[in-house]
C-alpha cells in the first residue's frame, strides 16, 4: 500500500470543502492574496527587494507603516513565525543570568526561549476555570520582592483561548517597584487587536516588545509574524542581533508581502462588525443549549476580558465527549474547529471568516445539542465524561512541578531514557506538550510527581510535542 504524497493529501483535503474556525485567519480566501504570484515571485534578496535583516526600501517602509497602523516605535517582519518572536524577546534581555517572571502555561516556545537564554523562570500560577477545566487566567500577587534580580516579566494576553487577564496591575507594580523592567507578550492570538470591538493592544498598556502572530487572525500567510518594540529599556541593536540569529537568511518574500497586505486589511473594521453581530447572535442562539464562554466569566478566575472572536464551547453538559461532537460536526456540516480535548471545543474566527458562515456553526452547534440527547442513551454522561476527561488542567495546577534545574540547564546535562512509570521524582530531560494548544505539561528541569505522571499515564491524547519517544519512555537527567 502506498501513501499520498503530502501535495496529493493536501489536495484531497481540499476537495471536502471544510469551513475553516482555525487558523490562518486569511482561511483560504483568495482576495487577500489579489496580485501575488506563485511560483513566479518566489524570490530571495534581489536587487531592488531590499533586505530583511538590513532594510533600506521597501521591506523598511512596510515595516514603519506596520509600525504606524499597530502603534509601535518600530517593528519587524518574521518569516520563522511567532515562535521566533518570542525567542528573540528573551535574548533581548540585558542579561541571561537573572530571572525571568513567565506564566505557567506560556506557550512552548517561551519554555524554548528560557533554553536559549539561560534564564531561570519564576512561575505565575494559573487559575482553573471549574466549568471548562482549563487555566484560562492566571494570579497577579506581584508583589516587590518578586521584582527584584529579575530581567524582565513575559506575559500571554491573550491566551489560546481568547482570556484576557488584566495587564494594569503589571504595570503599575512596575512602575513602583522596577521602572527599568521590560514587559514582553506574547500577543500572538490578538494581533487583530486594533478597534473598538475588541480588547487594547498590549502596546497601549505600556509592553516593551509585543509578538503579533499575524496570520493566526489576519490575512498573513502561514508562518509570518510581526515583533513590535517601544520604549528605551529593550537595547533595538540587542534585538536585531537576535532577529538575525534565529531567522532564515533567505526569507520568502511571499510571506513578507503578505505580511505589508495584512497590515492594509487589518484596519477594515467592517468585516469585524459583520462577524460581532453573527457572532451575537449565535450566543443567543446556541447559548441557550450549549456552555459557551461568555461575558458572564468576567471578573473572576483570573478572567478580565474576553476576545469573541474566539468560541468556547462545553460539552460536558450535554453528557457529549468532545471528540464525538467534533466528528458530527466535521461529517454533517463540514466545521473544522482548531482544537478540542475531551470536553472543550474552540472555534476561532479570522479576518477572512464570513457572518454566512458563523451562522453555519451556530446552525451545528444547535444541531449537535440536539443529536447529543440522542447518544445519551449510549450510557455517556456527564459524570462518566469527567471521570475520563484528563484531569491535568485542575490537578497539574494545584501545585507547580518543582524546578529542580533551569531549561538550559536540563536541555545541556547529561540523559537517559527509562520507562514512563518509573520517572517518578525524576528530573526531566524533555518537556512535553499536547498539541494543540502547545502548553506544556511539564518543562525540562521540573520534577516528575505524582499529578503529572497520573495525568501523562491516563491520557488519550496521541499529539504531542517535546516528548521524543512516548512508546519508549521519558529522557530524564543523570543521576550524580
């Protein structure tokens, strides 16, 4: 039997015509891409094209109207994505040998940046949402003493999901108690931040860098990625330094044109308000049978805004796994979501998105409410749901793996491998994250406990990343 190539894939997926609530948010339309030529302007630094790493002309001017419209000193283009951006944060810092204050459930990239750097991470403990089971917002107890010996705080805003936590506090802590402290975050899921429909920008609150993964809402083409800088305590030279350390020295210059389109179609606020009313509506709608996220989780674990552009959905209530919701939805009405456990779903709404088609899922979704009474019969109920859903999100949380050695530390020290269920105590050589959403379960350096290996054990995810081998253990560090 032969496989498909991933062209032939590729082009059978197409064919089944699936409505895109994932990203990139250009979700194949063609307007956005009007003028661009494939394979013809597939080209690399040429005369006339300028360059990315030295920008003198049309790359430089599309970075300061980038600049312009996002409200940044100045930015830069990313071909190597929002996980270069971060990256490059981290190494901007002054020095590697302090600490850094980062949430637990950053991306893991960010646990990435921390091996790159050398910096030793102190953890911002998450908040669980009871409801959802999953750390949609974190504690903000920054008090002075956590300020001090560290090189900078790395904030999500917003997370995976579309929370926001409030950015304020951070600021004024800052402003009391370290005014020489950058503020880094990594604003990948909001870079369509830009009018009043939705929450500020990062930059309006007073961040020194801020990461925009342009194409995740925007029209960017997959992989480009937008890093905004203002104020005096981030060094620009440090920055470019790093920039050009981490990124490709051939940068597509399709990604990059995209990039400057993207920026233009970001300020047309009208496809925004489109989306807002059918997205309205289809809380009025759907809400009525289905525990979607909502206004009402405002103000409380660790929430304080919300981004509707993305769209939480709960099954549990309907006694429905997650899995089996997301199969009738992919079979009857052709909906890909961008994620899903066991029992959360996430619809995630981009610039390219149409109000036919929101009115679409809100058509599935009360029709996926009605067919689970149906399947309830089958002995799946709510309480069964729990007890099989994987408890990580509540108990990984109760209390953080100690941090027995820093990610650098543990990616440069000595490794064997042994079986998963004796890792117990173990120090980890490797940090593993399901995907998506790409949050860590555990980081390199942390000890293994109980919780964690409870919860890696019993889980029936098969996406992960990070972890080299699940079939044949867990690195862990050498012993003496």
């Amino acid at each position: 039997m032969f496989l498909l190539s991933l062209g032939e894939e590729l082009f059978k997926y197409q064919e089944k015509g699936f409505l895109s609530f994932h990203t990139p948010g250009h979700k194949g339309k063609r307007e956005f891409f009007e003028g661009l030529n494939f394979p013809e302007q597939d080209l690399t630094e040429l005369s006339g094209l300028d360059m990315l790493h030295a920008p003198q002309g049309v790359i430089a001017e599309a970075q300061k109207r980038a600049a312009q419209v996002f409200g940044a000193e100045e930015s830069f283009f990313l071909v190597n994505g929002a996980t270069v951006g971060n990256q490059a944060m981290f190494l901007a810092l002054a020095g590697t040998k302090g600490k850094v204050l980062v949430e637990r459930q950053s991306h893991r990239s960010v646990m990435a940046s921390l091996v790159l750097s050398g910096l030793e991470p102190v953890y911002l403990k998450s908040i669980i949402h009871p409801e959802f089971h999953l750390p949609l917002g974190y504690e903000y107890k920054i008090e002075p003493q956590l300020w001090r010996g560290i090189q900078g705080i790395h904030l999500t805003y917003p997370s995976y999901y579309g929370t926001l936590s409030d950015i304020a506090p951070v600021v004024r802590g800052r402003e009391l108690w370290a005014p020489s402290i950058p503020i880094l975050v990594d604003q990948a899921h909001g870079s369509h931040f830009l009018s009043k429909l939705f929450p500020s920008g990062a930059l309006a609150w007073g961040a020194d860098l801020v990461l925009h993964s342009s194409h995740k809402t925007l029209s960017a083409l997959t992989q480009a990625a937008m890093l905004h800088v203002q104020g005096e305590r981030i060094s620009r030279s440090r920055l470019k330094q790093a920039l050009e350390m981490l990124q490709s020295s051939s940068p597509s210059y399709l990604l990059m044109a995209s990039l400057e389109r993207a920026v233009e179609f970001a300020q047309q606020e009208n496809r925004w308000n489109l989306l807002f009313e059918a997205v309205q509506e289809l809380h009025g709608q759907a809400g009525k049978a289905l525990r979607i996220l909502n206004p009402g989780d405002q103000g409380q674990y660790g929430i304080d805004q919300l981004d509707w552009s993305k769209i939480l959905v709960n099954t549990s209530s309907l006694g429905l796994a997650a899995p089996l919701a997301v199969d009738f939805l992919r079979t009857r009405f052709r909906i890909e979501p961008e994620l899903w456990d066991q029992e959360n779903i996430l619809f995630l709404l981009g610039i390219g998105n149409t109000p036919e088609e929101v009115l679409r899922l809100t058509e599935g979704l009360i029709a996926m409410a009605e067919w689970a009474h149906q399947v309830n019969g089958l002995g799946v109920t709510p309480s069964k749901l729990r007890e099989n859903t994987l408890r990580s999100a509540k108990e990984l949380e109760i209390s953080l793996p100690p941090l027995r050695l820093t990610p650098r530390e543990a990616f440069l020290a000595p490794k064997r491998q042994i079986p998963l269920k004796e890792s117990l105590g173990k120090i980890l050589g490797e940090s593993i994250s399901p995907y998506p959403p790409g949050i860590p379960w555990v980081v390199m350096g942390e000890e293994m406990t109980p919780e964690v290996l409870e919860a890696l054990l019993n889980s029936p995810s098969k996406r992960w990343q990070g972890w080299d081998n699940p079939e044949h253990g867990i690195w862990v560090i050498e012993e003496g």
